[in-house]
C-alpha cells in the first residue's frame, strides 16, 4: 500500500520463496531392535526442515550405510558384541546436517567354526591342545593317568 495526500492504492500481492537452507537440529536414530548380526533403525524428520527433505544418509562407523527417504532401514550381517557408531544426516537442496553419534552394540553369539582339541598321550600324562584361537597358546596336562583297556577297542594299549 502506497499513500499521498490524495490516497492510497494497494499493489497486487507478490509471494516470495526463500532458498533451502540445511535441516537444524537432527536427532540421532534410534536402534529399534538389536541382535547378534542385525539391528533395525529408525529416525524422525528434523523438527525445522528449512526445506524439503531430499534424503537421509545413515552411516555405520563412518561408511554409509544407508541412503534414502525412508525413516528407516535394518542392518545385518554386523559382528557379534561388537561396537557401532551410528550417525544420521538430512539433506535439502540447501545443504546436510549431521546428528549427533549414537553408539550400538550386538548382542553376544555362540561360538561358530572351532576345531576339535588334539589328545596326545602317554602312560602317564595327556596333554588336551584346544585348536580355537583365543585358547590356542594354552596347554591342559593331566597327570597320573593308568592305562585303561576296553575289551570294544583291541587295539588300544595292547
């Protein structure tokens, strides 16, 4: 509206687009489920998107590990109890912005892929080797051993 001494007159209404800016403020995931190799995450839209959001980027110990619109994805094949530092981005046309880390771990599994122990013997001791490789350095001797013949096996300690 513009004014003289004689009146005033009203232009026609102009609409003004900004241009996007980075999200503010992005929350970090949140870990949903957690197994031994798997973990389902999930995120919120950014409470001040300055925009339209056109993608979230996931990463996994600095890696990506997701990048999409979902506002969710799982992970597997992890490492059993092992650690994970999760960080979310959003993006608009305007820029990312990065939340803060989230720390996961898996849960603990059986172990998988051990040898058989090795069994050597004499007539008074055995030495028990376990093959796997957090014992592989130790040694088990059992001592005062007697020979022991059973009529099944004939050719043991004949």
């Amino acid at each position: 509206t513009a004014c003289t001494s004689e009146g005033c007159i009203t232009s026609a209404q102009t609409n003004i687009t900004t241009l996007e800016a980075p999200p503010v403020m992005v929350e970090a995931p949140t870990v949903d489920a957690i197994t031994s190799d798997h973990v389902n995450i999930s995120w919120v839209k950014p409470l001040m998107q300055n925009g339209e959001v056109t993608e979230y980027v996931l990463k996994m110990n600095n890696k990506e590990a997701y990048r999409g619109r979902d506002l969710n994805t799982a992970l597997s094949d992890l490492q059993p109890h092992t650690s994970y530092q999760l960080v979310l981005l959003a993006c608009t046309r305007g820029g990312c912005t990065t939340s803060n880390t989230r720390t996961v771990v898996t849960e603990e599994a059986p172990p998988t892929h051990l040898a058989a122990p090795t069994l050597k013997l004499n007539i008074t001791s055995a030495v028990f080797t376990p093959e796997h490789s957090v014992f592989s350095d130790k040694q088990i001797i059992l001592q005062g051993l007697s020979p022991y013949r059973r009529s099944v096996r004939k050719d043991f300690c004949q």
